[in-house]
C-alpha cells in the first residue's frame, strides 16, 4: 500500500488518512493499513461522515487503541478514531457528571475526584476512552462501568443522533448489548459525594498496585482475556507454564500471564497465533476455554 495521505473533503472538518497504518495507533504497535482512519472534528462532523458512507462499509471505533488488534492484511473499511474528538467532561448536578466518548478513563477518575465525587477511581485503572468502556463495560479492581450509567448518547448508521436510558441496554460482565447499529458517544455517570482528597490517594494506590502487578510500558493492549467465572485468565496460564513463552516477536509476559507483549517487532500474526496456542493450551490442560477480551478484526493475509 502506497504511504498515508491527507485528503481534506469539503463537507468534513476532520482529519482523513487512507491507506494509514494502524501500527502507529494500536497499542500493541502491530497491525496492517486501515482503508480510511478519520478523527472527526465534534459530533456535527461525524454525524457527516456516517450519513455519507455506504450501508455495507465496515467501521471500527477505535478509542486508545488498548483493546484492538488489526491483522497485518489490513482493515478494508473506515476507522473513526474517538481520541481528541468528543471529549467534553462536566459536572451536571450533585452526583452527575457528562462524558464524551472520547474523554479518558483515567481523567473520568481524576476530575471526579477533584469534584469531591467518589466512586470513580477504578476508571484510572482502565488503559482506554469511556466510550469503549461503554461498549464493554470495562472494568478494573472491582469496578465496572455501568454500575455508574444513568444515561447514554448514541450515534447511528445514518448519523441521527438518540438519548437513551441505562436499562434500554442489558449490561454483563464486559458485556454490553442495546439498540442494533448504535455507537455511544456520551455518557451521564452517577457516583456518590464524598472526600475528594480520599479518592485522589485511592487513585494514586491502584495506579502503584497496577504499576507492581502488570508490565507497564510494554507494548500490550492490557488484558487479552476476560477472566472464566470464580477464576483468573492469569492464574490459569500461570499453571499452564506459559509466562515467557513466545512466538516470533511476541511474549507472554513474565509479569502478568494475561497480557501478550510486542517483545521484538512482533507481527499481528504472531499475537494472534499466541493468543490461540495460550487458549488451546489452557483447553487441553485446564478443560478452560479462555474468552479474548480484545478485538481481532481485519482480512486474512
């Protein structure tokens, strides 16, 4: 594929890319080209967008990348690239706070803190955007995402835009389903009044316990797999033998058996080959069968 290039489009204010690399926005720094990576300007402009791609286009939302893994075929499709883009944050009233879909997690956590709201401080812990915390019910050291939804603003396939109440969706453990054909792109989150200064130490400690306990700075998309009930993912491929084990330029991390590490120039190939030689592993020896967590989307090379 030729090198990324710029297109300005008169009806679109963002940024279109085509033929883009989804290596330089993934977080496990592998991955083939996307046919079109877009970062809209605000919701106006995505809205654009949508209305104008054609009805069999494929679309991926990609928020910090932590949770996606594109094969080195590419993506024939468009990526809509959320970091940047909608990422309004305000408190609403005395325990509700607005969050755009492409604000961070981890500043979620902080601002509430700063707002004497508690409740939040696992969202420091979560490596992505709230809308993808949305879409899976993202979770960390006890907590999950939905527990605090109060309500959610979606975009469709045709760029209308729609309210929606919590229990329109049916929430499980990184689970999320609700009306077909619908993206969240902001979100009121409830938590309770309290100490901020209380909050902001319990953010501090998880980010020193995550730092302890999982490979930080590597090249990782976080957790691979979801953890089987009344059990660890980590704690299954611990038993297995596999931390370190490796297949071309990819690892099983030494630190936490449930990520996957980018050791040595791995290809997406080489990821996606580990992660299922680690879920028939864990099959054949545990009797397990081991979920991902990450998205694996993308052509066949």
């Amino acid at each position: 594929m030729e090198a990324a290039r710029v297109m300005t489009m008169p009806q679109l204010r963002g940024e279109m890319l085509f033929d883009e690399p989804m290596s330089r926005h993934l977080s496990w720094r592998a991955g083939g080209n996307a046919k079109c990576y877009f970062t809209p300007a605000d919701i106006e402009d995505l809205s654009t967008l949508l209305a104008s791609l054609p009805e069999d286009e494929a679309i991926l939302w990609l928020g910090l990348g932590s949770n996606t893994l594109v094969r080195d075929a590419g993506f024939d499709g468009t990526v809509i690239a959320m970091q940047g883009a909608m990422n309004e944050l305000e408190r609403l009233a005395d325990d509700r706070v607005f969050a755009g879909a492409g604000v961070t997690a981890s500043k979620l956590a902080r601002f509430c803190a700063k707002q004497d709201l508690v409740g939040a401080e696992f969202f420091a812990g979560i490596p992505g955007l709230v809308g993808g915390a949305l879409a899976m019910n993202a979770g960390a050291f006890g907590g999950e995402t939905w527990r605090h939804v109060v309500g959610v603003e979606t975009i469709d396939r045709k760029g209308n835009r729609h309210k929606r109440n919590a229990d329109e969706y049916q929430v499980g453990y990184r689970s999320v389903i609700g009306p077909a054909d619908e993206w969240f792109t902001a979100a009121i989150f409830q938590f309770e009044q309290g100490d901020g200064s209380a909050a902001g130490a319990g953010i501090r400690q998880l980010l020193a316990r995550r730092a302890e306990t999982q490979p930080m700075g590597a090249a990782s998309c976080g957790s691979v797999f979801t953890n089987p009930e009344n059990d660890h993912a980590a704690r299954l491929i611990e038993s297995c033998g596999l931390k370190g084990y490796r297949i071309g330029g990819a690892v099983v991390s030494e630190k936490h058996a449930n990520f996957i590490i980018n050791d040595n120039n791995a290809s997406a190939n080489d990821i996606e080959s580990l992660i299922k030689y680690v879920q028939q592993t864990v099959l054949d020896q545990q009797g397990v069968e081991l979920k991902t967590e990450v998205r694996i989307v993308g052509g066949v090379a």
